[in-house]
C-alpha cells in the first residue's frame, strides 16, 4: 500500500489528469509488444469499440500521461502485462478485466487491485486452433500470444456490469 500510495503521489498531476483525454472505458493494447499480444485483437477491438471502449497503447506516452489517462478510466480491458501496472493510478471502484493465457496467470495485478480498491476480474484465453503448433511456437506459456473467446469476454462485462 505505501508503494501505490508513493507512486500516486509522485506522478499524479491534477494539472495533467483534468488536462487528460476523459477516456471511461480502455482497452490497452499489447500490439507493439513482443509477446502476449492478442491474436484476434482486431475482432477484440470490433467487439469492445461498440460499447464504447477506446484502444490505447501505452508504449509513446510518458509517465504522467499515462497516470492521468488511468485516473480517469472507469473500466480498463488488458492482457497481463507492464501497462497494467498503472492500474495503480485508478480511482477505487475502477473495473479492471485481465486477460490471460490459459497456461500462465500472474497475481500481481489483482494485488495492486485489492490494495487500491479496484474491481478485479479476469478471463483466461483459449488453446486457439493448431495448438501443438501454438506450442511450438510458445515453449515459454509466459509470453505466448493469446487467443481470446469474445462470448466469454461479453459474458465478464456483463457480469461485470461494465457494460
């Protein structure tokens, strides 16, 4: 709790958070990324862009850029991975959904959720079609690409009531 607190008093602006694009619903996108990307991101993005998400990656903005944007989000869809870790930056009663690979999940994000009073939930991705192949190219689950079952990810907002 005093790392999230020492982050947010370090890098959040109020100057920079009224000054942010007020962004109520992220998606952020791991497309620049080397790995844990999703394989059917556009069709991800199609379905999220309906009710209203915007696609972000975080990767050209600076610290305190990112900050602000989190601080304003109120729902925030990602694959596990370092742009979670501004999550830090949420307001209490932020809805985070994390999506992982079905061979690897990670707790570290639902900690810094539950220290912050965040909204947690996650969806495990699925074996896409060709997995022996998909294991051939991922020896290693914790940076292999994730495919995502858009039914299971509506269902969550549903039940989330993000959406």
């Amino acid at each position: 709790k005093k790392a999230c607190d020492f982050l947010r008093s370090t890098f959040l602006d109020e100057k920079a958070i009224a000054a942010s694009e007020k962004i109520d619903r992220l998606y952020i996108s791991r497309n620049q990324a080397g790995n844990r990307r999703i394989i059917n991101e556009d069709e991800l993005i199609g379905l999220l862009t309906n009710f209203g998400f915007k696609s972000v990656t975080l990767e050209s903005m600076s610290v305190t850029e990112q900050a602000a944007l989190l601080a304003n989000a109120k729902v925030i869809v990602s694959t596990h991975g370092s742009g979670l870790t501004n999550t830090v930056f949420c307001n209490p009663g932020t809805k985070v959904i994390e999506i992982f690979s079905p061979n690897y999940v990670y707790p570290c994000y639902w900690l810094i959720s539950n220290l912050i009073g965040l909204e947690y939930y996650y969806l495990l991705g699925e074996y896409p079609e060709g997995f022996c192949f998909h294991q051939l190219l991922y020896p290693n689950a914790r940076i292999e690409d994730i495919f995502v079952n858009l039914n299971e990810l509506l269902n969550l907002l549903k039940f989330a009531e993000a959406i």
